[in-house]
C-alpha cells in the first residue's frame, strides 16, 4: 500500500480502540480509515501540532491514548481537538540526543518508558515529567524495545539485553537483576515479545532468541538454509494459531521451533511483499496483518483470507498454466484436471501442485491451432471427445495427440456436447444442433423453420444440458427444450413487458439442482428458476444483489448453496433465503471476470472457476462468510462548505469522533458528512445507508460513497 502514505519507510504502526490504523513514517504520522489517509505534520511554532516530521514509535496507554514519539519529543494525541500536546524533554537543547525518541512503551501504571539516544527517560503521565536518572547504566546507548512482565522489565539496546525488577511503585529506582545466561553485548536487541504461553522472544540482529529464564537458558534459534539478512529479525507477533510471524526482511512464520516458508517479494507477482525489507508488524482487530517496510511503503496481509488456490500464467515457475486465459475443465479418473487454455491443454495435478503435461493443440495435419470448448469421455481409457472451433476431435492422453473421429462431418465447430445413449449424442455447433451416432458416423441437422414454432429458434447453440428425457438448448437467441422421444422444441425467449420471462436471449448455462430445479444462466440479464408450474421463470439479477448480470457456470455445494461465475467476480447464492455474498478480485480471485465452460466440480467436491487470468480451485465448505459489519464512524462534519470547529458560530467541535450530539443553529442548514467503514479485509469499499430523521423515512443507498450531502434543510425542532 503507497497510495496516500505520506512516505515509504514504515517505521512503526498500530490500531487505536476506535479502528483506525496510525502509520509512523520518517515523514509523517498517518490515520488510515481503510479508505483514505490523513497525514499529520509538524508546524513551525504550533505547539498543538506534531512535534517533527521523523516519527519513530508509537504506543496505546491503558486509557487508549495515542503516544507518538519523534526526533523532537513526543506527542499525545488529543482526539476532542484534533491535536497533540507536546512533551519535551530537554525543550531548551533542540538537538541534545534526549530529545531523539526512538521508542515508547506504556507501562502497566500507565507512565510511559521513553528509548533515547542517550538512554531510557521514564515520563510521569500525572506530573508530566521526565525522570532522566532512573536507568544510569544505560546512558550512551540506544534503546529500540521494551517489554513488561509479571516478574521484571526488559530493555533491549545496541548493547546487548538489559533486566529490571518492577518494584516503581514510587518511581524511586530501578534495580538492574543479574542475567542468568550470558547475552552478548555486542548484540543489538531489536525486538521483545512474549507470547500467549508467556515465553519471551528475543529478535536480535543475529537472528530469534528464547529466553527462558527458570532453566537460566537462552534458545537461539537460527536460520542457516538463508541469506544472512533473513536472520536480523526486527519484530515479532504471534497469531491466534500460536505462530510466530518474524519481520526479518522478509516476511516468515516460526512455529513448532521450525521457520516456515517465507514471503518474500516477487517483481512478477504485484501481490506479493513489496520489498524485502520489513520492519514492522501489526495485527488489527480483524485478524489482518500489517506488514511496514523500510523504504517499500506498507503491505496489507489478511492470514485468515478466503482460501481460494490460484493457478496462473507463471512462466518461471514449474507450477503454472501455459496461457492465463483458462476456457474449461475436465477431470480423469486419475484426478487429474484437463485444463484447456488459448494457447492449448494443460494436464494438472492440483493436489500435488504440478503440472503434469502442458502442451499446444493443433487440429489434425496442419498448423492451425485449435480453441478447445469441451471434454467428453469416449468409449476407451484415456482417450476424450474434444469440441474445438475447428469440429469434433479425439484426443489421446496417452500419445499426447489429436486425431479425426472414424467419421468426418461438416458441422464446424462443436460448443457442446450431451451424450443421450452409448452410441448417439447431441452436438451444440454454431451453425445448428446435431444428432450425431458416433459408430456410423450419422448426422442429423434440427430443422429451424420460423413458422413452426415446435423446430429449433436459433442455429447458434451455446450450451447443451441433458435433464431426464429432455436436451436444453441454450442459444444467442433464446432457450429450446427438446424432446428425445417426439424430437419436438418448447421455446422460451425473453419479453420485455413480461418480468417472468427468460431475462435474457443469451443463454450462458443450463442448470439441474439436486432438488430438481432448474437455473437458467444468461449474458446480460442474470439468472432465473425455471417454474414448471407456471412455465415461466423468478429472474435475479443485480437489483437482488447479484454483482453482475453476466452468469457463466452455475454450481451446488454440499451444503445446497449455488456458485456462479460473473464478469464481476464470484456469487454463493442462497436459494431458500434467496441472499447473495459476493467474493472480488480482493478476496483471492484470479481476477474479477471468468470465463464460458471454465467450470467444474470434481469427484472430491473441489470447485474449480477459470477466468482470463488463470484458475480458482476451493472446497465450498472451507470458505466461512465472514458477515460482521466493521466499526463505521462520522469522521468529518462540513457546515457551509468549511470543516467542523471553523465556523464562525464556534459550535462545533475540532473533531465529531468525541461527540454523540451535534446541535445546529435553525438557519445552519447546508451540510456534508463523511463517514468511515473500518475495515481492512476487503480491499473494495463497503456500501453503507443512511437517512436524516425527521426528513427520511426510508433508508438511502449512495453504495460505496463516503460523504452525504444535505442542502437547504428547514429547521425541525425534532
């Protein structure tokens, strides 16, 4: 993330309790709402402002206030006002290296630990002052972390690890405890940590140290298998799986005493770490882990993100597809996933994560490469029935070759294809519909006849699906359903005085549901229940929360939820409460728009949606929706187009983050409000509704939009 960071080199961030994530950067402080920042500065001769530029750490007391140390001081955070109050050190010296904060830390009294370039400074939050003689021993040292426990304070320095006990009950003295194991001093101590099982972690410049002070031991834990600099590790945070997550860098878990696969930046993958120099990490209340970098802005990583698997065009991997436009699958009996592409087949097996067999296709004795639509098992072991542009063809897995079927027909490219018997099959072409006998070589052409209304209604057929003794058709220019046995077409087309008819002329898929009902896909007007009582259909599209009105493949889980491919991501429909949840290119999707036939459930219930940039593959019943709305908060009022607290009536406050109220003058009636959605899961922005009482009664949908705009109000005494 660099959009809107006043600056790249992160050097330190957290959550306050209101949501709102502050970013400490050497050329600002920044409050980031998950939709737009604001920077602080420092102003010359304003003692409300921030102190300097250079922030360097940041902390949370016990009251939620908000500490912010920097070259010249440090701050507290006034949220009523909208400003800092400033602390000082040594206010008469500006450049005396007291006044260079590196780091904070709120003690559990509250008063605040201050890491200097020349020490520790302890600050008395009720008398606002600095004690500057408490810790004599570590004067000239440079003081990056510190930690509190229930036994003794850790300090950790340029020179090495320092303990205290904790008696300060009077802020008399410090009494520095012997170490029981030997710590180099040379070692600089970047960071502190203790985790849920209260074992202390120590991140030094030569790698993870344990300290474990009843056995009078410390576990060095170092990572030989990597470059050097992976093992200088600058922070430390455990997750709710008990792992640790080390910035080192890169980015790397460590749990069980073992270093797991690290994240590390990638230039041909715009999602990976955007550098690999990572120094500061913090989780916010969703569970998203906040990456800083020095000098490579910040990185947003959700560990709890839906478990979508991606396979894309990566040519320098071993793992990846020969083309990233993906057009359909087939499974083997060996559990391998045919994959056709634009540029030919790939042969994949996902479990393992290894591309078996990648290949381009070319039709029989030329050159002219081929564009598959389907697989369909043939009559022997691994040898498949292939519709492509150029006709039906046969495809041998074990030779790796195309061939002609024992029969030529002259019926162009096949698009689908249902088998009705063991020998016979209906071809969807675009230049009709077929009925072909696969051991003679037959083929019958359905006759289109416009004044019969009983014969096909289009020749270009888009999808064929088989339902009992009946073949849906679906074409560019409506829906045919045949009959087997009279050979006989019941029409449907979409009339657009008639809202239960077919939405759309553009039939994408045609769709049985183990309750037996049929869905009905289209281009440009949803999807729709087919009702056999009524012979009509219940249509959903946008306007009942479907992301797109473009439907390619539609799927049951086990758990009867539908899944649907769009041109704006992906849909799990609900058919008992009729409700959608929509998942984008920000949740893990191969990108926002799939694909027509890229669509499969395996023997094993995996799913797998192709698109034009690669391939999704998940188990429905591992993506658990996540429906808690975020935190929203109204974070700026504008009255007559200038900010909260300028107007000349002085009514309102600096800052509406503090008020519950706001009362307004009867002719002060010209407003903006901008409200904020706190969350940083979603990289889209949440739709949010509003309404002003008494004027509204209804709830109105600006979608994403953030501000609301109220002009020429009258007064109300309600």
């Amino acid at each position: 993330m660099k959009e809107g960071l006043s600056q790249a080199a992160v050097q330190d961030l957290l959550q306050d309790p209101k949501g709102f994530m502050w970013i400490a950067t050497r050329d600002g402080l920044n409050r980031y709402d998950g939709q737009s920042f604001i920077t602080y500065y420092a102003r010359q001769g304003d003692s409300t402002s921030l102190n300097n530029n250079q922030v360097w750490g940041l902390t949370l007391d016990s009251q939620g206030n908000l500490w912010v140390s920097t070259d010249f001081g440090m701050g507290r955070y006034d949220y009523q006002q909208d400003q800092f109050h400033q602390h000082i050190p040594i206010p008469s010296a500006p450049y005396h290296r007291w006044n260079n904060l590196l780091s904070l830390y709120a003690l559990r009294n509250d008063d605040l630990l201050v890491g200097t370039r020349d020490g520790v400074l302890y600050f008395d939050q009720e008398t606002e002052e600095f004690r500057y003689d408490l810790f004599p021993e570590l004067r000239d040292l440079q003081t990056y972390s510190f930690l509190e426990t229930d036994s003794a304070l850790f300090i950790g320095t340029n020179y090495g690890l320092f303990v205290y006990d904790l008696d300060y009950e009077y802020q008399q003295t410090f009494d520095e405890l012997p170490l029981e194991v030997e710590i180099d001093r040379q070692l600089t101590i970047h960071a502190l940590y203790q985790d849920s099982q209260g074992r202390i972690w120590i991140g030094t410049a030569r790698g993870l140290h344990q300290y474990l002070p009843a056995e009078k031991r410390l576990v060095p834990y170092l990572n030989k298998n990597v470059p050097d600099v992976w093992n200088e590790i600058h922070d430390i945070l455990e997750d709710e799986q008990g792992q640790l997550w080390l910035a080192n860098n890169v980015l790397q878990r460590f749990k069980d005493s073992v270093f797991l696969e690290p994240f590390v930046h990638d230039p041909a993958d715009a999602k990976s770490l955007s550098g690999d120099l990572s120094y500061d990490l913090g989780f916010s209340q969703d569970g998203v882990l906040w990456v800083g970098t020095n000098g490579y802005g910040l990185n947003v990583f959700n560990p709890n993100r839906y478990p979508f698997h991606l396979l894309q065009f990566q040519p320098d991997r071993d793992f990846s597809l020969n083309h990233a436009y993906v057009g359909n699958f087939f499974e083997t009996p060996e559990g391998w996933i045919l994959v056709g592409t634009a540029q030919g087949l790939d042969v994949v097996d996902f479990e393992h994560q290894q591309v078996i067999h990648s290949q381009p296709l070319y039709y029989p004795g030329s050159q002219k490469r081929v564009r598959i639509n389907f697989f369909k098992s043939g009559s022997q072991a691994g040898v498949y029935w292939v519709g492509t542009n150029m006709g039906l063809l046969l495809y041998d897995l074990n030779t790796r070759q195309l061939s002609l079927p024992p029969f030529s027909m002259t019926i162009g490219g096949v698009n689908s294809m249902v088998w009705i018997n063991s020998e016979e099959a209906i071809l969807g072409s675009p230049s009709g519909l077929y009925r072909y006998h696969s051991a003679t070589g037959a083929v019958y052409a359905y006759p289109i006849d416009p004044d019969d209304p009983t014969t096909m209604n289009y020749n270009v057929v888009t999808n064929l699906t088989q339902i009992g003794q009946e073949v849906w058709v679906g074409t560019t220019h409506g829906l045919c359903v045949l009959d087997l046995a009279s050979g006989k077409f019941r029409p449907y087309s979409q009339n657009p005085t008639d809202g239960h008819s077919l939405p759309n002329d553009y039939v994408k898929n045609v769709f049985e549901d183990r309750d037996g009902t049929i869905w009905v896909t289209t281009w440009g007007g949803g999807f729709a229940r087919y009702r056999p009582d009524t012979d009509d259909f219940l249509v959903y599209n946008t306007a009942a929360g479907l992301p797109n009105n473009v439907v390619y493949g539609i799927m049951q889980d086990e758990a009867g939820y539908l899944w649907m491919s769009t041109n704006a991501g992906l849909s799990r429909f609900d058919p008992d409460e009729e409700s959608f949840f929509n998942f984008s290119e920000a949740d893990g999707l191969q990108s926002d728009e799939f694909n027509t036939g890229a669509y499969l459930k395996a023997s094993d219930g995996t799913f797998y949606f192709g698109g034009i940039n690669g391939v999704n593959w998940f188990r429905p019943e591992e993506i658990e929706i996540k429906t808690n709305a975020p935190p929203t908060l109204i974070t700026e009022f504008h009255l007559t187009n200038q900010p909260g607290g300028s107007t000349a009536a002085g009514i309102l406050p600096a800052s509406v983050l503090e008020k519950d109220t706001l009362v307004l003058d009867y002719d002060q009636n010209d407003f903006r409000v901008r409200v904020a959605a706190l969350d940083f899961l979603s990289e889209e922005p949440n739709a949010i509704r509003y309404r002003l009482l008494p004027y509204e009664s209804e709830w109105r949908n600006p979608g994403p939009h953030s501000s609301l705009n109220y002009t020429s109000r009258a007064p109300s005494t309600n």
